[in-house]
C-alpha cells in the first residue's frame, strides 16, 4: 500500500506539478506584490524640525545712521547684498499712486555717472544680478554677485541707491509700459478682485491702492521721481544686510567707503485715515460679460507682522488654505471639482493686512463654491483641528521657513525684514518653536477673532447676468463695471457701497 501511494504521489506530480508550481510562483507574486502595495500606502515618517541657529552676525550703524548686519558665509564664493528703505506705496503723495513703485522700478534705469546699458553691463561682468521693488511699507533693493568682485558689487549697488538720475527717456519708456499694463491687468479677474477687495477692506487708507489709474501715471514728470528720492532715500530710515564670501572687516570697510557720505533726513509724516470697520456681510460683483469662470475673494482684516497672534493664524491659514493639502484646496477642488485651486493667505504688513480666501470657478458653480467657502470658514472656526492634520501643518511651515533660509538671499530678506518690521533679535530662531508651540485651542481663538462672517467682504469677477440673482441670497450686493464704477442695480445695490 505505502509503494501504491508513493507510486499514486509521483504520477499526480508529473502530470500536475508544472500548473501547481506554477500557481505557487503566483500566489507568491501576489504577495510580494501586496506587500508592496501595503508599503506604498504608508507615507514616509518625518523626524522633528530640528532647531535653527543664527550664524555669527556683526552689527554696526554708521555715523549717518545707517544700520548694517554682515553674515560671513564662505560656502560659495558669492556675496549677497540687500538694503530696506522705510518708504513704500504707503507713502505716495495724494494723486500720485504709482510714484514709489516706478521710483524703484527705474533706479536701475540710468545714474549720474552710468546708463541703463552701462549698469546691466556692469552686473553682467561680475556675475550678478540686481532688482528692486516696492511694498506697501518698505522698498528693497537686492543685488549679488561673484564674491571676488564684492567692492563692484558694493560700487554698482551704491550707485543705483543714491544717484538715480530717472532720464526723461526712460521714464517715457517706463510710464508707457506701466500705462499698457494696467490696461492689460483691467482685462484680469485677478487684479479686478484684488483691487476691489483692498478698495472695500481698507477704504482711505493707503493699503487700499493695488495700482494707480493710467492718468496719474501719465501725469508723473521726472521731477516728482528726484523729490521722492531725495525725501525717502534717507539712511538713517534703512536697513543695509550682507550675506557671503568676504571677511567682515574688509566689508564694514567696503561699507563705509560706499554708503558713509550718504546724507541723513527724516520722512515727512502724514495723517493717514483710519481703517475701516466692516458692520455687515455684503457682495462687491464686477460685472465681467460672457466670463466662463467667476473670481471669488473674501475676507478681512488681518494683522501687524508684530502682533503676537501672528504665529497661531499662520498655522491657522496653512490648515485652511494655505497648501494644496489645506482644507479648502481638497475641498472645492478634490471633492467637488470647482476649480482647479482654492486657497487663503494672510498679508501682514506693519500695520494691519488681510486675512483671505480665493479661488477661481466654473460659472455656473460660482454660488456653490461661495456656500463651500463659507462651510470652510465656519468649520474652522468652530472646531479645533485633529493631531495629525495640526502637526502636519506646523512641520511643513517650519521646514519650508528653515529651508528658506539655506539661501544668501533667503537669509539676507529675513534679516533684513526682522529689522524692518522691528522683530525680535531672536525672530528666526524662536520662529519654529511658536510655530510648533500653537495648540488647536490656538487654531480655533485666532479664527474666531480674525474669521469675521458676520461682516466679511465678499468680491466676485463674473457674469452679472448669470450669477447675480443666486448670489443676492447670500448677501445684500452692489455690482461694478471693470473700471471700477459703481452700476445703477436696484434696492439691493445701493444697499452696499
């Protein structure tokens, strides 16, 4: 019997065996391939932020008053300049919006001792690069360049500073383009929602000016350029900051050759208004004909970049918009399919910016996203987030600060926005543990305080025709041309102004 049943075994495997290991290869296969399966599920663990150290930083104020901070960095043989003037938009004269922005815009457009051509030049031969721009508040101007080339660098950047010569020729060049481009911007839902919302949010206060009408740049003349200048450009209302490959005492030497006879002044001064206090939830529509999609922005008042509540609403924002992990991102989007983004920012600036939420979206969807924003806005500030979804937060916004600041120039307009917003010495470094210090309780106080839905302002780029009549049931609502003209719209309209 025992050989039958061995002799039975061997004929059952000839026949058998090649489909039966067969099969065995499969069953493995499968398994290894759900192991991976099972693996690729599982997202990477992230080990703490790890805490961030200043490098050594020398400071030190000419006699003029201008305030230096030099960081030796010899990783690169590359040096990094970049000076803050306390002179923004904020402080454009009555009828001349726009005067600030086009001051810094041609400050590398001509000098008294070299043209436009000569500067690119210039910068080109060292390996550099050279720009500036103007915010509400400051004007910055930002310039590198091979490290063994640091006192042309510091000659070209002083140059540019103190003797722009702003050419009649230029500034002709300079007003047209700026002309052609707001005509271009007014054809932008973008900007039509931005201008609007800042116009409504701030009111008379200078942060309310997204840009200047094409008339008050056409009527600017070279000489309102020069007096701008002479009157903001002032040393002892700046911040000078150098990151790179030099020692310090050649630059401090550098420094003072180049930036010590610049003349000290103060800056005029001006009452400005007040910001507004919004006492009811309105809608602000721009009537934008046959528009396939609406723009839609709504928000508040937000923060000073010094407030203490600064660090809770910044984790506040990254849960609500601020990444395409956020809550309104996987919400108007992943789950319904809006748009193809929705998010929300905070503007700090050294007096109170804005707290925000976008999106663009399909026409006929414009009411639904509106309700969806508003679910949103509510859940966030009604119930605390969860563990995972706060931590998340918070180590993403601390690692992309420190990554941040890996670079010259990233270190450089750090430090050199600490001094102009006058943080803390400790800013940079304390920045992660506050971050990580905010608790839900945090999360909820913040936008509790700063989520305003009751008296939230509402704009909306779009067709009128279409979506008007859906969005009068959130609102009282008042409709704009794109030229930001005020229509004739019934009761409803007048009712918000």
């Amino acid at each position: 019997m025992k050989i039958k049943s061995v002799i039975a075994v061997s004929i059952l495997f000839s026949l058998f065996g090649t489909s039966i290991s067969a099969k065995a290869e499969e069953s493995a296969s499968t398994s290894s391939a759900s192991v991976a399966e099972e693996w690729r599920k599982k997202p990477p663990s992230l080990p703490a932020p790890r805490e961030f150290k200043l490098p050594k930083i020398e400071k030190f104020k000419l006699s003029n008053g201008l305030s230096v901070e030099l960081v030796e960095d010899h990783r690169v043989p590359f040096s990094t300049i970049a000076l803050g003037v306390k002179a923004g938009s904020y402080v454009d004269p009555p009828n001349q919006a726009g005067l600030s922005t086009i001051v810094s815009d041609m400050l590398t457009e001509g000098t008294n001792k070299r043209s436009s051509k000569q500067i690119a030049e210039a910068i080109d031969f060292i390996g550099g690069a050279i720009a500036a721009q103007t915010g509400p508040d400051f004007t910055t101007v930002s310039a590198s360049a091979l490290s063994q080339y640091n006192e042309r660098l510091l000659d070209t950047f002083a140059d540019v500073i103190l003797n722009p010569s702003f050419p009649e020729d230029e500034l002709k060049l300079e007003k047209t383009n700026k002309i052609q481009e707001l005509a271009l911007n007014r054809s932008k839902p973008d900007f039509l929602a931005a201008e609007r919302f800042a116009k409504i949010v701030f009111g008379n206060h200078p942060y309310s000016t997204v840009a200047p009408s094409a008339s008050m740049v056409e009527k600017l003349k070279r000489q309102q350029l020069l007096d701008f200048h002479k009157q903001n450009f002032l040393p002892n209302e700046a911040q000078l900051v150098v990151v790179g490959d030099f020692k310090s005492d050649e630059m401090k030497s550098l420094v003072e050759k180049y930036f010590g006879e610049w003349k000290a002044g103060t800056i005029a001064k001006s009452k400005v208004p007040a910001q507004p206090k919004q006492t009811a939830r309105k809608i602000y529509l721009i009537d934008r004909p046959d528009s396939v999609q609406s723009k839609i922005k709504l928000g508040n008042i937000g923060i000073k970049k010094s407030d203490p509540d600064f660090y809770a609403l910044t984790v506040a924002n990254q849960l609500l918009g601020g990444a395409a992990t956020s809550r309104l991102f996987l919400n108007i989007r992943e789950n319904k399919g809006y748009t193809y983004g929705a998010y929300s920012k905070m503007t700090p600036q050294k007096e109170p910016g804005s707290f925000s939420s976008e999106a663009e979206v399909r026409t006929e969807v414009t009411a639904a996203a509106l309700q969806e924003f508003f679910y949103e806005l509510e859940r966030i500030r009604n119930l605390k987030p969860a563990e995972k979804e706060l931590n998340d937060s918070k180590n993403y916004l601390v690692g992309s600060f420190q990554l941040g600041l890996e670079t010259q120039s990233g270190l450089a307009q750090r430090l050199l926005e600490g001094s102009l917003y006058q943080l803390p010495d400790d800013y940079l470094e304390t920045y992660g543990k506050k971050i990580l210090a905010v608790g839900p309780d945090d999360v909820r106080r913040v936008a509790r305080k700063y989520v305003d839905l009751d008296n939230i302002v509402v704009t909306v780029v779009g067709d009128s025709k279409k979506i008007k009549s859906e969005l009068e049931y959130f609102a009282p609502l008042a409709v704009y041309d794109t030229e930001g003209n005020l229509e004739n719209s019934g009761s409803k309209s007048a009712a918000a102004k």
